[in-house]
C-alpha cells in the first residue's frame, strides 16, 4: 500500500479514537453552582435575577452568575437551598458573599450565613451592612453527599436582606477537607426520641425567632430549650446505639434576647444513658461553652437535661451550636456500670419522696446551685418524722452507691429544724450525717457483698417555719472495680 495512503488511515484512525473516546469522570476547571439544579429550596431563592431584576452586590456591581436568598412569611427566620453532590468528586466550593446593596439602607434586621457538607459547617458569617464582599474558598469532605447553603435572620422594621452568592462554583481541584472516614451527624438527623411535645424543644430556630448565641449572632444550625414561663425541666434523648459514635461536640449558649432582665437561671445536663458526662449553670455573664465529650462503650442513649428556675420575665432560652456525634479513630472509653436510683424505682417510700424534683419547685442545694437529677426526701413539715426510700438491687451486679447530699436552700432562711440522714445496705448502716446549712457532701458508698436493698431515710425535728428539704443529687448505682 502507498506510504502516503498509510498515513492517511493512520491519520483518520487517531482522529476517531480522538473524538469517539470516552468522555473522564470529572472535567478540569470548575463547575458552576447553577449547573446543579438544587433538590429542595425555601420560597425566596433566585438565580440571576431578583423579580426581573438582575442581582447587585454589597458595591452596587451587577451580577451575571449568582443566587440569592432571603426569607418570607412562609419561612419567616431561615432560607436554604439543598444540593446534591454525591460521588460527584469536587473537593472545593467557591463564591464571593454580600449583601444586595438595594436592601441595607433602613432596619433590615439581622443576617448570617451558614454553609454546609452535610451536617458538616464548612463557613459561618454575621453578615452586616459593613461586611461588604467576602471571598469564601472552602475545602469539601470526601464522602459529601448534600451540599447546602442556609441563611437565618431576625427582620427588622422594612424586612429582611437578601444574600447575595456572586459566581458560587465547585472545583476538582485542591485537596479534601480532612475527616474521618465517615461524617459527623447531626442530633438534628438522627431525631429525638423524647422530648417536651406540647413546648420547649425547638429543632433550628425558635418558633418566633432565629436562634443566638450570647452576644446575639445568629445560629445557623443547632437545637434550643426552654421550659417555658413556669420554669421546671426539658429534656432531649438521642438513641446512638451501635451506631459506633465516640465523641459528642457542641457550643453551649443561652440566647441573648433572654438575658436582659430577670429572666432567672438555668442548668443544663448530658447523660450518657444515666452516666453524667457534663453539668453547668449558665448565667447572663457565661460566655459560650465549647463542650466536647467523650461517648463511653455501650452507651444506648445521649440525654440532654435543661433545669430552669423562672425570673419576673419568664425563663432563659438554651441554645445548643452545631452539635454533632463523631466518630473518630479512638478508642470509646469504658465507665462504670451506672443507673440512677430514678431508673432502679423505690419499692418501697414514704409520702414526701420525690424523684427529679419538688412538686413545683427544682432541687437546689445548700449553696443555691440548681440539681439537674436525684431524689429528694422531706416529712410533714408540721410536726417532722421520718421519710425514706427503698431500692431492691438484688441480681443488679451493684456493688456502690453515688451522690451529692446536700439540704435544699429553700428551706434554709429561718428555722426549719434539723436533718439527719441515714444510709443502710440491709441493715448495716453505711453513713449517718445531721446535714449542716454549709453541707453539700459528694459520696461514694460502698455495700457489703450481697446487698439485696439500700435504704435512703431522713429523720427530721421541725423547726418553727417546718421542716427541711434532702436533695440527693445524681444519685446513681454503679458497680465500682473491687
């Protein structure tokens, strides 16, 4: 064959092997938000354009590629825009964030900006009329699999701002954001299983309000808790169970627009099952707390308590920032078998026998601090007695009993008598104490082999006012290394 019609096939050959080869994966470059149509979306979200109006930044420059978002009536504190990038490859988001210069002369309120990978924040920003146009360039987990952009405000007198993405695009290039294998999830996704259903558990924002923190930024993702104008308790559990998570991280914060004034005071708990992982008081002058805690082996259920003593004004609003389960290459610690004598059940009590708190008041101790958990024993307060509680720990595996004694002070101003507690495996006593005004005793008792019942009694004298209330905080059973 000619040499020069060799060539020519040769030629013809590469070119269709050119033209007809697969098409890679993944393309160079970046690929634009507004190529991905967004799965789910509030009622105010644009592209391009706001009402035929093209979209204007901070500086009043027009813009030919961008979202924006804002929220309405419908949703009144928070706009979203969800989508999905599942095996999809970026490893980097990009875009330039402002506020819509046509909306920042006048009372539009407050404004932030959340980004997420799943439940993963990747940015948060306040965003004010001052912050003019700021440049985000974040890394992406590996394994994203929904990417959303969420905007919270509390309006103001003419509105809400609109938020302004100017070319918001995804890239190959760069690295991954560092993780474990698997994503941190939100309590948020897995859901609580109990909870105050009628008031005070709020998933993302108040039901009037956005959520914030203490110096009044916005949240853009979190639970809150308050139990409303009578004070008393809230609670949320979350069931992990064999779902492998070893870590619980959040922010801890009372909202700001429940501080000023005497919205009076709050405590909060987080069990591991009946183990106490965490306890605080907050007050109006507690900065936020960044809590992270360790998940032991075996753990069923994460319980969240808010304990809140009421002000002239109401109750105070707990707010939990982006908290999330986490596993990480760590091994779960492993605690003490331990339940709450409330979980165990007395079989046996007297009238004034009280499980998590008063009839309408919380549990205090002597030095004012609020108990999240325990029993509480008292006798008639017109002429004392005695007041007990019985628990059958046969077959438990219970070797010790915990707990932080102390009298209430709210029965301290004034002469209501004399207390004298008395703490019994079987019959042998294990601890006697007249409890002291100052008194607030941390116990570790240990039972004889054997243990069948542990008796908690209080022998009280009146005083001229009545008689005394006996906390017994976090009471717990556990069994303790020999």
């Amino acid at each position: 064959m000619n040499k020069k019609i060799l060539g020519f096939f040769i030629a013809v050959f590469a070119l269709l092997v050119i033209v007809f080869r697969p098409t890679p994966s993944y393309a160079a470059g970046d690929i634009s938000l507004l190529d991905i149509k967004p799965y789910q979306t509030s009622s105010l979200f644009y592209v391009n354009k706001i009402n035929g109006e093209p979209l204007t930044d901070r500086e009043g420059n027009l813009i030919d590629t961008g979202v924006a978002l804002t929220t309405g009536s419908w949703e009144r504190n928070t706009a979203f825009a969800t989508y999905n990038i599942k095996e999809m490859g970026y490893k980097t988001f990009k875009a330039r964030v402002s506020l819509d210069a046509n909306r920042i002369v006048g009372d539009y309120g407050k404004t932030a900006i959340g980004i997420y990978a799943d439940d993963v924040l990747l940015y948060e920003k306040q965003l004010t009329k001052n912050s003019g146009i700021l440049p985000v360039n974040v890394k992406l987990p590996m394994n994203t699999s929904n990417f959303r952009i969420v905007i919270k405000q509390n309006k103001g007198g003419k509105g809400g701002h609109n938020v302004v993405l100017d070319n918001p695009s995804f890239s190959f290039e760069g690295k991954y954001k560092n993780t474990d294998k698997e994503l941190p999830v939100s309590p948020n996704t897995i859901g609580a299983i109990s909870n105050n259903i009628y008031y005070g558990y709020y998933v993302n924002q108040w039901s009037d309000n956005a959520f914030q923190d203490i110096k009044g930024n916005l949240v853009t993702d979190g639970f809150g808790m308050h139990s409303g104008l009578y004070g008393g308790s809230v609670s949320a559990s979350y069931n992990i169970d064999q779902m492998g998570f070893n870590r619980f991280e959040t922010k801890l914060s009372l909202d700001a627009a429940w501080i000023i004034g005497d919205y009076g005071r709050s405590a909060v708990g987080i069990y591991a099952d009946d183990y106490l992982l965490y306890e605080k008081e907050l007050t109006a002058k507690t900065p936020v707390q960044t809590v992270r805690l360790n998940i032991p082996k075996g753990t069923k259920n994460i319980r969240i308590v808010g304990k809140q003593i009421k002000g002239a004004r109401g109750t105070q609003r707990i707010v939990f920032i982006h908290p999330l389960f986490i596993k990480t290459k760590d091994r779960l610690v492993t605690v003490p078998k331990t339940v709450s004598a409330k979980t165990v059940g007395a079989t046996e009590y007297s009238t004034y026998y009280y499980s998590s708190e008063w009839q309408n008041t919380l549990f205090r101790y002597s030095n004012n601090k609020i108990a999240i958990d325990g029993v509480g024993l008292s006798t008639y307060s017109n002429s004392g007695g005695t007041g007990y509680a019985v628990y059958d720990i046969a077959g438990m595996g219970f070797n010790a009993f915990k707990t932080k004694l102390s009298l209430d002070s709210q029965w301290l101003a004034g002469n209501y008598g004399k207390s004298t507690v008395y703490i019994y495996g079987d019959k042998k006593l294990l601890y006697k104490r007249t409890l002291t005004k100052k008194d607030v005793k941390s116990l570790t008792l240990r039972f004889p082999s054997k243990t069948k019942k542990v008796t908690l009694k209080v022998i009280q004298k009146k005083g001229a006012k009545g008689t005394q209330g006996v906390v017994f905080g976090n009471a717990v059973f556990t069994k303790l290394a020999k």
